[in-house]
C-alpha cells in the first residue's frame, strides 16, 4: 500500500544526508583519483596537475600487464574455491537444528573479526617447517620430515580462500535458507539420490545466487594487499600490493591512481560480461 | 500382493512420541485417509511410509517383504507434498519427467507419457508452460501427475487440498476419488478435514497423539465411533456423562435410558460417556412423555436455512439437535421442552 | 552413507576454519616468543604488555574510537538510503543504493587511495577524523544491507494496521518501524564495528604515519620481528566478536538477522 502523496520535498528529505555524505566523500575522491591518473609526476613529491597518459602507457609494459594476469587468476581461483567448498557448506548448515546453526554462524562471525595481517601471520605459522602442520604430520608418523610451505602460491591460496570463506557463507545463507525443504524431499521420491539431487535441483534454483556470490568474492579477492606479502614472494605479489607500493613508497601517485583505475576497469569490464552471459542465457532458455 | 504393512513403529522427536506402536494394514488398490487434528502424527506417519524419516522402532513391510532400510529414491512410492514441491526451475513437462529422466528413458517416450499423465489429470497442452504461469489448482494437478509419473506402488498425499478454496476443493476431492479409482493405486491421504475423509476414503484411520484411534470405512467410524476421541472429533456429536445402571439401561442427568449395547467391561455402576448424533435427537412438546425422554430447556435456535439446529439444556449439558426445515421443531428460546434420545441411536463409550 | 560423509565434511571445514584460531591462542599463550610444535611453556606476559605498555594501548584507544564513531557514521548514512528505497521505490534510491554498496565492492585499496588524495587535496590528510569518516563510507554497505533486509521483513499489514488506527508517517516510523528494525540496525552496526577494528588499508593511507590504529601496529610489528603480543590482540577481538555475536544470539533471532526465513507451512 502506497503513502498518502507526500509532497514532493518531504519524499527526497531522508535521501538529502545520505546523497551528501556519499556525494562528498566517494564521488568527489574517487573523481579526484580518476583526474590524478592523468597528473604529472613531481619526483620525489606528490603530483602536479596536468594531462598525461605517461602513467597509463608506463602500466602497459609486461611486468605489470603480467601482473594484472596474476591478480585476477588468484582472485578468480579463489572465488571458484570458495562457492564450491561454501555452497556445500552454506546449504548444510541451513538444515541444521536451529542451536547448531547459531553455533556456526557465531563461529564464522567470529573468524571474520580476525584481520587480514593475524590470518596472514596464522597460516604461516601453520604452514612453516617450526611449529606447523608438518609438524604435526610428523608427530603422528603421517611424514618424515617437517616441510615448509609457506610462503608460497599455495600458502597464498589458503590463506585468501580462508579470508573469503566467511563472506560467501553470509551471502548465501538468506538465499538458501528460504528452500522450501519438500522440493529436494520431492526429488527424493521421484528416484533421485542425494547426490543426484543437489546438482539437478538445489544449484540449478541458485545459479544466480551463486553468479552473485562467485563475482563478489572475485572482485573483494583482487582488493587484498597484505595476504601477497606476508604468505606469497614476490613473484605472487598481486597489483594491489604494487598500487600500495607505488602510492606510499615510491611516492609515485598518478602512476597509482592509474593502476587503480585500469584495475577497476577490468574488474568492471569483468562482472558486466558475466552478467550480460547470465542475462542472454535466460532470455535463450 | 499383500500390500503395506506397518508393524509397530514408533517415532519420537526428543521427549515427545509422534508416532507410538503403530499397528496398521494398507491392502492393495485401496483409498486409505490418515484423519487427525494437527500434531496427531499423521504426516509423521506418512513420511516414514515414504522412507523420509527413519523409524525408531518397528517396520514397515512392502508385500511382506522389510522396506525399513530402504532409503526414499528406491521405494517407487509417488507422493505429493503439501507445498507441492514443484520444481521452479523446470517446466511442467519437465517436471513430470523428472522421474523418467532418472530412469534413463528416452525423449519420445518421456514426452508422451508427460502427455498422457496430462490427460489424465485433466490439464492437456501445457508442457511446455513454467510452473509460476499456473493457477493453484492447475499446480496441483501437475503435482499429483509428477507422482504418477512412474507408476508408483503407492500413491501418498500430504494434505494436498488445504491450499484450495473451498469449491475448488470439494471438486478436486471427487475427482482424486475417481482418479484413484481409474488407476487402482494404493493410496494414503493425510488431511484434517474429516469431510474430506469421509467424502474420498475407502477406510479411514483416525489418529490422535500419535496413537491410532479407530480404523475402519467412514459410515462405521461415524455410526460406531470407538471412543469418544473420535466421536467427538468426526462430526457433531453430544456427549452426555452417564452411569451404567444395569443391562441395557444407563442413567443420565438423574433419568434412565434405555440403551441398544454395552461395551464389554462396563458392568453397573461403571462411568461411561453416551454419544448421540444431533440427528438423531428429536425435540418434543413437555407433554409428549414417554421412554429415553430428558426434560430440557431451548438455549437458542439457529435457522442455516438447508437445516434447523436446537440447542438445548439437559440439568447442565448442552445438546444439539439438528432437523431438516421440514421437520423443525415449534420451539422458541426459552420453551420447556423434551429431548428424546432413541436407544438404538445412543452409542456408548467408556468414560 | 551420506549423513556420515555431510558429518566428516562438515567437520573437516570447522577444523581448517579453526586451525587458525587455535595457532593464534597457542602464540599468545606460549611463553617463548617463537613458536613451536609441540608447544612448550604457558604464560600471560603478552596479555600483561598488551593491557599495560602504552606502546599497545594507545593503538588499542585510537582503534576503538575509530570504530565507535565510524560504525556509528556508516549506520547513520545507511538508515535513510535503507528507509527512502523501502518506503518510495523512485529511480533515485536505488541509484543511492547501489552508490551505498559501492565503496564495499571496490578493491579496498582503490578506495583507500580515493581517499587518500581526498584527504591531502583537502588538507586533512593524517587527521583522525579523516580516518573516521573514511572508515564510515567505506562500511556503509553493510548497515546498509541488513538494515534493508530488516525493512524487507516488515509485513506491509503491519504498517496498514497502524495507519487504520490513527499513526501518521511520522509515528509509524517512530513507533513501528525503528522498533521492528532496531535488531538489524544493531547487527549491522556490530558488523561495521568489527570490521572497522581490523581495517588495515584505509587507516593506513589515509593517516597511517600519524593515528597509529592496531592494525596498523601489527603490521608493522610484524615487519620488524613480531611479538606475540598482536595475537594476545587477535585473541581478544575474537573473544570480542564471539561475546558481540553469541549477546546477539542469545537474546535475539540470529538466523533471522542474518536473512534466513523459513517458508510459512
């Protein structure tokens, strides 16, 4: 039921903070950002304005387009890893008794309040030859020998799959929560296993959920910055960490601001053709 | 073939025991009703029938052959939820061939017999058609075509009516009836409606906190209902507290009454409950006297038009009478009057 | 079978989410300051330098402060954008919308660069404010989304009910709505909390060298050879979070708050 017609003026007033704050400190930085990308660089210093497409140029070289390609098939990888172990998961959880659900999601609030540096720093305590699961391998007569594997791209794959798991249980669980349970009870009676029926019933009625979900840890994936540097070398470092770098260490602003924006753009470029994909399968269906 | 049997199952869900010690036979091509107020454990018992939940204790027997352990997807038992289940991501024609997909059977084939499952349930020419473009009632007729799909040993109904509005409803009974009785599969319904029982079901088994109250053909369970759970639970009934006074007689509100039969075990002197179907109570003028008559009083009188319904006062209990318009009593609120109760009408229960 | 397979998957996954919890309790507790398998010696001294050293301390202030204020900023942003889009569905919310759940999709360090030559364009490059503020755009997103999903769970009868007795916009805002919708604001409120107090980037570029925020101490203490003392950190926020949330649950519908809605028989 709609309101009784406010006037026009009372109808936008809660939007005017919000459009202020936003407006003020998102729009205009990132419009700032965009305009220092095209900036001179004054060595040494910040910027000075000017029009330039030295930085973009200097971008297309095949260090840093190589590590762009890096960039987004670690996030990719994650975001992959992450729906097929947390789809599962996030599906388990929402038939479990209602005491058992609430332990899990307090036990997944709880990991997301760990910080990027202390999972970082866990996994390659975990994962080094001194007090790690090696370590415990061996203890239990499992190995020979105690093994490093950190750091290393596996050690970078733990540790970003860890980071992004919480977010896409989170995300899926309103979703999958609302299944009516009769529809795979339903599949069960008409002959399919278990099995059979989470791959011909449940993914198929969360495809878009699961697009959704599978795009957002990408994107989320290609923002991390400290994960590259404490479990990876430096050949796994990924463009976030050489923004960052570029930005505070080598003082080089523009040039960051570039990187920032051409990564951006790809993302961009990116969740738009996966999402035209999606919208020209359903109209072909 | 014998058909289903189910020897002493029992299932509990933490402290409460939503199916105790059930004892029941389901022979073959019959048309069974599960009736019962909620939580009684019908659709308990029905999902353990389908192999959706596990029994705790007991077994259930296919044509004497032990089914306990057999998980759902290999039971061949079609059922339909209450929600319908339909799949939202298929077609109505995919849909109904889920089952034979699984099967492995081909195209051609699957798409006629989607066709003729159409026919039957009286929806032909929307195979093609998404679940959401269907009308309540047409959903429902896919839902029980799915079940059928396979050509399931037993054919299960969770409550499949409730969702329908009422004139929808009463035709879709009929139909379902003539449906089952067209293809001959064992089929349990689970309703609360005991219209609904009554209307669609060869026997009617009558469950009440898990137990099994009376199993037996509608007419009987409303002419000679076992206890006064189901007495009072199908149809209308009065019942009226009284003491067996000898062989045939009872006492009831300080007057004696004669009555058709006794249940063994309640000699003189035992406390009974009598029950008389309103039908059956006629409402005379204070100076018809004669047997089995409680002197009453008229509380109120309610008109409905296709009957007339008393409602009377006997030393403290209210009995119902219900006439037709051409038999209605000349009565008005507040007219002493007689309340006969015939011998051969009184049903008596133990207390 | 499977219900056997679903148990030891489902433990599997609760073991890997929890090694790390456990090696960070393990580093905090040990007496040493390297860590090794198997453990030796059990002591307190890292919590004592973390509750006691200044060094510690003023991080620890500067991020809860932050996280007060920008928590409280980002629900304050979401709650009319949330409100304006549920009550009028104009072209304008939703737009407001989207710019609302920008900042979070971004990559972290695009935004905090945005920020960044905001702030010194401005001149409040290093000022704590900066960073409050900064942090709360950057959360709006999630006040944002539960506090919609909150309005979304309002049944429209509700609303109707009160205006047929009387309660004009205004009150049904007051005496309906907020009431309905408090639980959500509040979790998204926590959500923006926590994750303000482990934000490491935006505090970072915005007043890194002069607001010294926690998580900005471990890193760098994890730069230049560790101390345990950051997982006494670590530690204490997971309790926090834990407390926070389990507070949540105990007296509230966590499930529900989180989105869950099981379909009405």
């Amino acid at each position: 039921m709609r309101a009784p017609r406010a006037s026009r003026a009372a109808r936008y007033a809660p939007a005017v903070y919000p459009t202020i704050m936003l407006g003020l400190f998102f729009v205009v930085p990132f419009a700032i950002m965009l305009a220092v990308s095209f900036a001179h660089r004054v060595p040494g210093g910040f910027y000075e304005p000017g029009f330039e497409l030295a930085n973009y140029a200097r971008f297309v070289s095949s260090f840093f387009l190589g590590t762009l390609g890096f960039s987004l098939f670690v996030a990719g990888l994650t975001a992959v890893i992450c729906i097929l172990v947390g789809f599962p998961v996030t599906y388990f959880i929402t038939r479990m008794p209602r005491r058992r659900q609430v332990v899990w999601m307090v036990f997944l609030l709880s990991v997301l309040s760990l910080s990027e540096v202390i999972i970082g720093f866990t996994w390659s305590i975990l994962l080094s030859r001194t007090a790690g699961l090696s370590n415990l391998l061996v203890w239990l007569d499992l190995m020979d020998k105690p093994v490093s594997w950190a750091p290393g791209f596996a050690a970078l794959m733990c540790g970003m799959c860890y980071l992004g798991f919480p977010y896409t249980v989170l995300v899926l669980f309103p979703a999958l929560s609302r299944l009516d349970p009769e529809l795979p009870e339903a599949a069960r009676t008409l002959g399919a296993s278990p099995l059979r029926t989470f791959f011909t019933v449940i993914m198929p009625i969360y495809r878009n959920a699961i697009v959704a979900t599978v795009i957002m840890i990408f994107v989320f994936s290609l923002g991390v910055y400290l994960l590259p540097q404490v479990l990876g070398r430096p050949q796994h470092w990924t463009l976030s960490v050489l923004i960052t770098d570029q930005a505070i260490f080598q003082s080089n602003l523009p040039f960051a601001a570039a990187m920032a924006v051409f990564l951006m753009m790809v993302s961009l470029a990116l969740v738009g053709v996966t999402l035209l994909l999606g919208r020209a399968e359903r109209r072909a269906a | 073939m014998s058909g289903l049997r189910l020897e002493g199952v029992e299932k509990r869900f933490g402290a409460i025991v939503a199916v105790g010690d059930a004892h029941l036979h389901f022979p073959e091509g019959q048309f069974f009703c599960l009736l019962g107020p909620s939580g009684c454990g019908k659709t308990t018992l029905l999902r353990i029938v389908a192999g959706l939940i596990e029994p705790d204790a007991g077994r259930v027997l296919l044509d004497d052959g032990d089914i306990t352990d057999v998980p759902a997807h290999r039971r061949n038992f079609g059922m339909v939820f209450q929600s319908l289940a339909l799949f939202p991501h298929l077609t109505v024609g995919e849909n109904i061939a889920y089952g034979l997909r699984i099967r492995k059977v081909e195209r051609a084939a699957r798409r006629k017999r989607c066709e003729e499952l159409l026919e039957l349930v009286r929806l032909p020419g929307v195979a093609d058609r998404h679940v959401s473009q269907l009308s309540g009632g047409q959903r429902q007729r896919v839902a029980m075509a799915r079940a059928l799909a396979l050509e399931p040993r037993l054919f299960l109904l969770d409550e499949p009516l409730s969702a329908l509005d009422a004139k929808l409803r009463e035709d879709m009974q009929v139909e379902l009836r003539q449906l089952q009785q067209r293809i001959g599969v064992t089929t349990i319904l689970v309703t609360h409606d005991q219209r609904e029982a009554m209307t669609m079901s060869d026997r009617v088994v009558v469950m009440n906190e898990g137990r099994v109250a009376q199993v037996g053909p509608p007419l009987e369970i409303y002419r000679s209902p076992a206890n006064t759970f189901v007495a009072d639970f199908i149809g209308t009934s009065n019942l009226l507290p009284a003491v067996v006074a000898a062989a045939g007689r009872v006492t009831v509100a300080g007057e004696a009454l004669a009555v058709a039969a006794l249940p063994d075990g309640l000699g003189p002197g035992a406390e009974a409950t009598i029950s008389v179907r309103p039908e059956s109570v006629h409402v005379l003028p204070d100076s018809a006297a004669g047997e089995n008559r409680l002197p009453g009083r008229v509380t109120f009188v309610r008109d409905v038009g296709v009957s007339v319904e008393t409602y009377l006062d006997c030393a403290g209990h209210e009995v119902i009478s219900i006439a037709s318009p051409k038999d209605r009593p000349d009565v008005r609120q507040g007219d002493r009057v007689l309340v006969e109760l015939p011998a051969a009408d009184i049903v008596v229960l133990s207390a | 079978m499977s219900a056997l397979l679903r148990r030891l998957f489902m433990t599997v996954m609760a073991l890997f989410l929890a090694a790390p919890l456990a090696v960070v309790a393990g580093v905090s507790f040990n007496a040493r300051k390297q860590l090794l398998f198997p453990p030796e010696g059990f002591s307190f001294r890292w919590y004592e330098e973390l509750f006691t050293s200044a060094a510690w301390l003023v991080p620890v202030r500067n991020s809860l402060t932050i996280a007060l204020v920008s928590a409280l900023v980002a629900l304050s942003v979401a709650v009319p954008i949330a409100y304006f889009l549920w009550r009028w569905r104009l072209f304008y919310a939703r737009a407001l919308f989207t710019l609302g759940i920008a900042p979070f999709i971004l990559p972290p360090v695009i935004t905090a660069l945005g920020f960044l030559v905001f702030w010194a364009t401005v001149g409040l490059y290093g000022r704590m404010e900066a960073v409050m503020v900064s942090h709360g755009i950057f959360f709006v997103t999630l006040p944002l989304v539960t506090v919609s999903l909150g309005l979304e769970s309002i049944e429209p009868e509700v609303v109707e009910a009160a205006r047929t007795m009387g309660a004009d916009g205004r009150q049904v805002f007051r005496t309906v709505v907020v009431p309905l919708v408090r639980p959500y604001m509040i979790s998204g409120y926590a959500f923006a909390f926590v994750l303000s107090l482990n934000e490491y980037i935006v505090a970072y570029m915005v007043a890194g060298f002069t607001v010294e925020t926690l998580p900005i101490k471990i890193f760098n203490s994890l730069r230049y050879g560790y101390t345990p003392v950051m997982a006494s950190v670590a530690v204490v926020f997971v309790l926090l979070a834990a407390l926070v949330f389990g507070g949540i649950a105990r007296f509230g519908n966590l499930p529900k708050l989180l989105g869950a809605w099981t379909p009405e028989r």
